[in-house]
C-alpha cells in the first residue's frame, strides 16, 4: 500500500445540521456562526457530542494539585506585561478537575465543517485512476442527533430532521466566506481556518496534568479524543470588533448560491455513511 504525499489534504467537507438549514445553505448560502460557550452550554444541558464541556481548554490539573496549580496560574495569569501568554483566565472545576480557559476565546463566532482527509483513504500503490473509500463513523451522526434512535428522528417535522451537506470544492467555499466577512469589516488575518487536534485528556489518570500551550485562540483547535471521530475543521473569528462578534452571534450570515458546489443528503445516518471517490495518482 502507498502513502499519500499530503495525507492532512481534504478533498470534501460536510456540515451536519437540521434539513432547513440545509436548504438555506444550498440557496443562499446561508451559514450561522457559534460560540465555544454556547457549546459548553450545551454540554451541561444535554451532555457532551454536540455540545463539548471542555471546550477552550488551556491547560488542565487535578483540583488538589496545588503546586501545578500555581505553576500554570502563574504562566497564563501572570501580572509581567512582558509574558507573550497573559491571559484573563477562566477557572472552571468539573469532575476532580480544574480547567483554566481563556474567556476572550469563548465568544469568539466559530463555525465547524467534518473534513475527509486523504489519510482516511487507502493510497494506491500504482499510478492511474483509482476508486477508494472510506467510512464517516455512526458516531458523528448520532452525536449531532444527541443518540436520538431513529423512530424518534422519524417523529420531528421534516424540517427539523438531519440533514447532510457535501461541500465538494471547500476552496471555494472558503474564498465566498472570505468575501462576505470583509464586507462586514474583516480583514483576512482576523480569519482563521485551522484543523482540530485531538488529545487523550485521560493519558494520564484523574491525578495528571496537561498544558497544551496554544497561542489565542488556537486552543480553540484543541479537543478530547473522544470527540476525535468528528474530524472537524474550524472557521474562528480572531478579532476585537465588537459590533462584527455582535453580528454574527446575533444571526446567519449568507455568501451566496451554493449549488454549484454543494449538495444536500436528507435524512439521518445511523448507522453512519460510506464515501467512494476516484483519485488520479501519479509521482510528482
């Protein structure tokens, strides 16, 4: 078997919401920004899939571990306007543990998309055309479904049901989303489009430690492995402009017509989905 050249390279991406939202982003484009705390927000309510507690995170201890504690209060809280890491921190307990955030990021607009990197498919070994597949797992699905069974999903409004969007030329998509955050005011660098890296926050038992030792906002891109299937690439809006955060928390915003390069699959994936491609493979 061969190895992809570029294995962290995506050729599609796909956003899972309700059959509405779906049809709006196909017609018009139509895309609404969320926050980090809205998510955790959503955690507490309904539990972690869609929603993800730990959401933020710069670092995290055990609640007794007074001594790292101090350590990792004293490298992202520190009173030296010269730290490069000073940041208003957020201290939250959850469970035996203290996680230190910063609060800044969690109001960041933030938008997700499932990414199918090469690394997902198998790489041919010969040059030539080749069919090759790979699988989005049950889990993304009925993690946005909140484990609902399917005769429960079968009881919403057709409008309310999952629906799957394909977004099969993301560069594009991403020079129309650049277009319409400048006409809100934007500049280019307050646009970040990263991967998320996934961690075992449990590596090292209830009693350890991590410090992931991002820069802002870059620990949004961070996330437990446990949501490590979900794949996911993200849009953060890093500026200060109020009045453009304000903006597009408040509601969506549309970059256009989509149909040229996005599809809509109706309907709710269970048992999760299989994907088949064709690839052209030749030695650069």
């Amino acid at each position: 078997m061969g190895e992809w050249a570029k294995p962290n390279n995506f050729s599609a991406a796909f956003r899972l919401t309700s059959s509405k939202y779906a049809d709006a982003f196909v017609d018009t484009g139509s895309i609404k920004f969320n926050t980090p705390q809205s998510w955790i927000d959503y955690s507490k309510k309904y539990g972690d899939g869609r929603g993800d507690g730990c959401e933020g995170t710069l670092a995290f201890c055990n609640i007794l571990d007074v001594e790292r504690i101090g350590e990792l209060a004293k490298e992202y809280e520190s009173s030296d306007i010269l730290n490069p890491n000073t940041r208003p921190l957020l201290k939250e307990i959850s469970g035996r543990r203290l996680y230190l955030k910063d609060k800044r990021s969690l109001e960041l607009p933030c938008f997700c998309v499932y990414i199918m990197k090469n690394s997902l498919f198998p790489c041919p070994d010969s040059e030539g055309k080749h069919r090759v597949t790979a699988d989005i797992p049950a889990s993304y699905f009925r993690d946005f479904s909140d484990n609902s069974l399917p005769e429960a999903i079968g009881r919403l409004p057709l409008e309310d049901q999952p629906a799957l969007i394909v977004i099969s030329d993301f560069d594009e998509f991403k020079n129309r989303l650049h277009k319409a955050l400048r006409e809100l005011g934007l500049e280019d660098t307050e646009i970040l489009i990263g991967n998320v890296s996934y961690f075992n926050f449990e590596e090292y038992g209830f009693n350890g430690w991590m410090d992931f030792g991002r820069k802002y906002p870059k620990e949004l891109l961070v996330k437990n492995i446990r949501f490590a299937e979900q794949r996911e690439a993200r849009v953060i809006i890093n500026t200060i402009k109020k009045e453009v955060i304000e903006r597009l928390n408040i509601a969506p915003i549309e970059l256009g017509c989509m149909n040229d390069i996005a599809q809509v699959h109706k309907g709710y994936l269970h048992e999760g989905m299989h994907v088949e491609m064709t690839v052209d493979i030749y030695e650069e």
